[in-house]
C-alpha cells in the first residue's frame, strides 16, 4: 500500500459525506426518512449511510462527532495496513508465538492444542525473528465491533525469552513449521473496517494470517470466529476456505 492510502480512505468519507448533505438537506429540514443505503463504503469501512440513519437529522452536532470517529478509524487502519508492507524485502529467520489451547481439557483430561480438523495454528502473539537479530510481533486490536491485525517492532532483540515452557492453556514455543526467509510481498484485506486478513508471501511460499478466535462449544466442538482477538496462522491459505466462519467470510476488501 502506498503512502497516499491513508488520504483516498478520508477522501472517500468525505465525498460520501458531502453528497449525503447536498442531495439530502430538503429531507433533512423537513425531517423526512432517508431511503436506505449501503452501510459499507467501498472500501470496507462503515458508511456515512450508518451514522446518519441512527441519529435524528436535525442534530448535527451528534452526526459530525461519529462521522470524525469513522474517519479516525480509517486512519488507524491505513497505519496498520502500512506496518506490514513495510515488511517487504525484510528477510525471516525463525517464528516463535504463545500457542492458546483449542480445548481446555482434552484427552486425558489436559489442553489440547492439536486437532487434524484444524488447519490452523491460534497464536497470540506471533513473533517473527529477523536475520539481523530484530522481532515484530503479530497481535490484534479491539474497535468498536471487530478486532483486526497489529503488528509491533520491538527496541530490542528478545528472541532468547522464547524457550518452549506450557502454562495451562498456553504454551510458548518455537514455530518451525512456518516459512521463512526474504518477504516478496505483503497482501491486506479490510473486513467491517478493520485489518481482517494479511497474506505474507514468503519465498514463494503464502502465509496466512487471520485475526479471530476458535472457540468451544458447550458439545466440545469447535467454533471458528473471525475478526476475534487471536492471530490464526494458515500455512495453506486454501485450507481456510472450506472453513465454517462465524461470521460469514465475505466482502474482504483488499487495500
């Protein structure tokens, strides 16, 4: 994503904006309903449409304050978007995380933390070590409805803090299974306004990441949530197509 990511996401708030106060301003004088309109703009965030359809038009005030809340947030995203493409060309030594139980009690009445039905690793965090001995870590944050990626550099070098140590129903430990080496490109998908999904390309190899969360039913089966507070990791992006989301796992929006 370039540097002029940020300024298109405004400038797409403002454009829907400005045509809602002109092509509206009789309906709203006369307090007449607005006929319904999308509540997601193009680029996956919410729309003007959504604020000015949960407020009484004559008070202005209330409309503009969340309007400016939506535009923040579309900043803090384009910033979260930008950190991990400036991953690229960054080369990949190893992977370490704090693995989250799937189960907390499985077999033998301990956590379980591997299941054939899943295809994907529950992290959070995932931490990249780099070759030159620095680390990112790979989290989420919370909005308003949705929890979406972070990703944070560290000052310094913490890699010898990440021995295999179980705790419950987290344990710590090195990440062989991931790829590594140089990053060729970096791919981020927009999901509710938030950063839903990033796709790292890894020499030839994709890295999915996703922000959710797989929860246990009261059956003990398993409930794969997206936009939740984990970092699920797909070393085979396919594999998370044939997935049951909660919710659905559509309309991403690539940025």
């Amino acid at each position: 994503m370039g540097d002029g990511t940020e300024l298109k996401l405004q400038r797409t708030a403002l454009e829907t904006l400005t045509f809602t106060l002109v092509e509206h301003t009789d309906a709203c004088r006369r307090s007449c309903p607005l006929v319904p309109q999308p509540t997601v703009t193009p680029n996956g965030s919410p729309s003007i449409w959504s604020v000015l359809r949960r407020h009484d038009l004559n008070r202005p005030v209330e409309i503009l304050l969340e309007i400016l809340g939506h535009m923040t947030q579309l900043g803090w995203t384009a910033e979260r978007v930008r950190e991990f493409a400036q991953l690229r060309g960054q080369q990949i030594k190893s992977w370490a995380g704090v693995e989250m139980a799937l189960r907390e009690e499985g077999p033998g009445g301990v956590p379980q933390f591997d299941d054939p039905v899943v295809p994907c690793l529950q992290l959070d965090p995932l931490v990249a070590l780099f070759d030159d001995g620095g680390f990112v870590t790979v989290g989420t944050y919370e909005s308003d409805t949705a929890c979406g990626l972070w990703l944070r550099r560290a000052a310094t070098d913490q890699s010898s803090n990440w021995e295999d140590e179980t705790d419950g129903i987290y344990r710590t430990r090195a990440l062989p299974e991931l790829p590594t080496g140089i990053i060729d490109d970096v791919s981020a998908f927009l999901d509710d306004g938030v950063l839903a999904e990033v796709v790292l390309q890894i020499q030839g190899r994709p890295l999915l990441l996703m922000a959710g969360e797989l929860r246990e039913s009261m059956q003990g089966s398993l409930v794969f949530t997206r936009r939740d507070e984990s970092v699920l990791v797909f070393t085979d992006p396919s594999t998370a197509t044939s997935v049951d989301w909660v919710p659905e796992r559509r309309g991403l929006i690539r940025s």
